[in-house]
C-alpha cells in the first residue's frame, strides 16, 4: 500500500527523518514504535502531506504521491488521525461525522437556493451512515452530545468513526492510546481489528503501549535517530539487542523492560 523510498526531511541541520525506507502492506495493521525523537510523527507528516519531504518519496499502491497536499491524499483514501483529537467541540458527535465527506451539495450558495431537496435527501443519507458509524463504535449513546464534552478516549473514537464516514484506505493512527483508559483502549483496538479484518482497512499505528501494540500489530517497524532500525513480529522486535539499546541504552540483561 505505502512504500517509503529513502525519506528525509530535515530542520535546518537538524536531520529528523534521516534516510528512512519502509513499506506497510495491503490489509496489515503496522506499528510503528521508536524512543522518543526518533522521527516518527515527523514520518507520519511528511507521507500525510502535512509536511514537504526534503528528499526521497512515498508511493501509494504504486503512485508518487511525495508532497502532495493533504486534502488531495484524503480523497485518495490516505486519512490520518492526531495525538490531540481535532474534534468541532461546539457540535454534537453525530454533526462532527456529517462533516466530514467532501463536496456535500448545501456547500454551495446556489444549490442552497436552488436544491434544497437534494441537500435534505443527502442530509438524511449521512445521518444514517453517521449513526451506523457511532453504533459500530459502541457510542451510539454520544450521538447527541457536544463533541468538546465526550471524554479523550471517547474523542479517539469519534475520530477513528471520521475514517469510516469516506472510503479510507490506509489510516495512519497517532498515538491513538494516548490519555485514554484501559476499558476504552481495548474498545479502540476491537474497532481497529475489525475495521481492519470486515471492511479491509490498512492502519499504521504510533504507539508507545508495547502490549497494544502487540495485540494489534504485525509486522512492528522500529525507528531510531530518523532511521528504520529494525522490523518483525512484536516477540522478534523486544529481543532485538539493536532495539534494546536504542530504547535503554544497555544490553541484553534489560530486555525485559521493552515495552
């Protein structure tokens, strides 16, 4: 789905992605993990298009798609999420997913004047898609609740239901378990794996929570200093000594501390 080709971006001498070269799969859940700075968010930006690459490219199922602009991607099927959840706090949850396909027909003056019809027929078509949406996500009972008022890992939720609202493709999830309790963790993982495995969605996923990852990701990309350092299954990667010692700095003696 996503190959990565020698990836840079740099801050003036400050290299944060440093020649990074990876591929995420068609139909995988791919963690990507790392000790802090080691590029990953800034990796995520540059293939989202939210930041220019200074050099290499991204391919998407074969595509050049380096540097393009992030609502070009986004009717592509790339789709990202955020740490802090970008929610309309003043709207209701069921509002924030009728928002988000493009080119709804009331977004134009005339057709407010003159397709009111057609905007009503279309309204009531993305009420129901967004109420099947918070029902898939057991929080059909927010529907009606003011965005900005739901709790964080509610919030997460809500922004994982925004994929589902167009045809996503590849999500790419950062960390989505940030600040989020336990309970609504294992809520998000169960969407994610079946998001993955009944509508075929392809995920790339942040994530400092090694047992999350490990419940949802194969395989599981390592960074390191803006390079890929390692890749495998979640055992091979926390018994990786290369992994151990960018995350610990020492040996095999504290591999049991990974994650």
């Amino acid at each position: 789905m996503i190959e990565v080709k020698n990836l840079h971006r740099h801050f003036g001498g400050f290299r944060a992605v440093d020649g990074a070269t990876l591929e995420i799969e068609t139909g995988s859940i791919t963690g990507l993990v790392g000790p802090n700075g080691a590029g990953k968010t800034t990796l995520f930006n540059v293939v989202a298009g939210v930041l220019a690459p200074t050099s290499g490219q991204v391919l998407m199922a074969g595509e050049d798609i380096t540097g393009l602009p992030p609502h070009t991607l986004f009717h592509k099927g790339l789709l990202r999420t955020f740490q802090i959840a970008h929610e309309f706090s003043s709207m209701s949850c069921r509002e924030n997913l009728m928002m988000v396909p493009g080119g709804q027909t009331g977004e134009t003056l005339w057709n407010t004047w003159f397709g009111r019809k057609r905007i009503a027929d279309e309204e009531r078509a993305l009420r129901a898609k967004a109420d099947e949406v918070l029902e898939f996500l057991t929080i059909e009972h927010l529907a009606d609740h003011k965005a900005g008022q739901v709790s964080g890992g509610q919030k997460k939720l809500l922004e994982l239901g925004r994929t589902m609202m167009v045809d996503a493709r590849i999500v790419f999830l950062d960390e989505v378990g940030a600040g989020v309790n336990r309970t609504l963790l294992n809520t998000i993982g169960d969407a994610i794996i079946r998001l993955n495995k009944e509508r075929g969605y392809t995920f790339c996923m942040i994530e400092h929570d090694m047992d999350f990852i490990g419940r949802l990701c194969d395989p599981v990309i390592v960074m390191a200093e803006g390079k890929v350092l390692a890749k495998g299954t979640i055992d091979e990667i926390k018994a990786d000594e290369r992994v151990i010692e960018a995350y610990l700095g020492t040996g095999l003696k504290n591999k049991d501390a990974v994650g």
